[in-house]
C-alpha cells in the first residue's frame, strides 16, 4: 500500500512538469540578401568594424543562401521567437579578414541580444573593401549554451 502512494505522487509530480511555461523557441523565418535603412550606428568592440548598426525598414530581396562576394552586399536572416523573453548569442562564423588599419585577424564575432517573442532580424553588411571575403559564412543563434537556428551562406566572387 505504502509503494502505490509513492507512486501516486511520482504521477503527479510528472504531470505537474508537463504545465509548465514552454521552453523559448526559435525558428529561422527568412533569409537571404535585404535592403534597409541605416538609423545610426553603436560602438561595439570585437565585431569587425567595431560598431553595431542600427538599421529599419528591412526588406528581403529573395530566399538564397548564395550572395555576391561585392562591397555593399548585406545578407542575413530573420527568426521568430515564441515564450518568454531572454537573451541570445549571434555568431557569425566567416573565413579569415584583416583589418589593414589595425592589423586585427578575425574569423568569427559573437555579440549577446536579448530578445522577445516576435519577428528577430539578424545581418551583415560588406561596408569595408577587406570585408569582402568569399567562402562560408555561417549565422548562429545561441541559446541556452545550444545552437537554435543556423544558416550557412555562400559569398561568391560575381563573374562579369
């Protein structure tokens, strides 16, 4: 008799855990190249340029994951959150670019965003001539110390 009511509690125990608030989720919703307005700009050490621009009125262009390796291409992805609110990492893995005024070597940046349910727009923008480097790049968003949404773009050098 005393086991049936353990496990009786051990039931509710489990039910109880199925009530609760679903985990925050995120789903890749567009992608591709876009255009938009650039508002202003935000110091931000470790990205390429070390600032952060703050842009509006963003449109994309097409769905592709190959983009023209050309100074002024901006390209990224757009993903939709559902539940609470919380904070997330964007990564942007890419191959090898120097800074030719300070010398600085990078290959990826990683800054946190925090975020809440609705639509979440996530780019990049070849603004610098040595920015411009063909291959693999790759979108992460991190959360929970898990990848939830990745995108792996082409940057092609155009043939004229």
């Amino acid at each position: 008799m005393k086991f049936s009511k353990i496990y009786m509690l051990c039931i509710v125990a489990a039910l109880a855990g199925c009530s609760m608030t679903p985990k925050t989720q995120m789903t890749l919703v567009e992608k591709g190249p876009y255009v938009a307005n650039t508002d202003s700009a935000v110091e931000l050490a470790g990205l390429p340029a070390d600032k952060l621009a703050v842009i509006s009125e963003i449109s994309f262009l097409e769905n592709t994951n190959v983009i023209p390796a050309i100074k002024g291409s901006r390209f990224g992805i757009s993903y939709d959150v559902t539940g609470e609110d919380t904070e997330v990492i964007h990564k942007v893995t890419f191959p090898k670019m120097t800074d030719p005024k300070t010398g600085k070597v990078i290959e990826s940046f990683t800054y946190n965003q925090a975020v809440t349910a609705g639509n979440i727009f996530f780019g990049y923008y070849l603004s610098e001539d040595w920015e411009v480097v063909p291959g693999k790049w790759t979108f992460s968003i991190i959360h929970d110390d898990e990848v939830v949404v990745e995108e792996v773009f082409t940057l092609e050098t155009p043939v004229y």
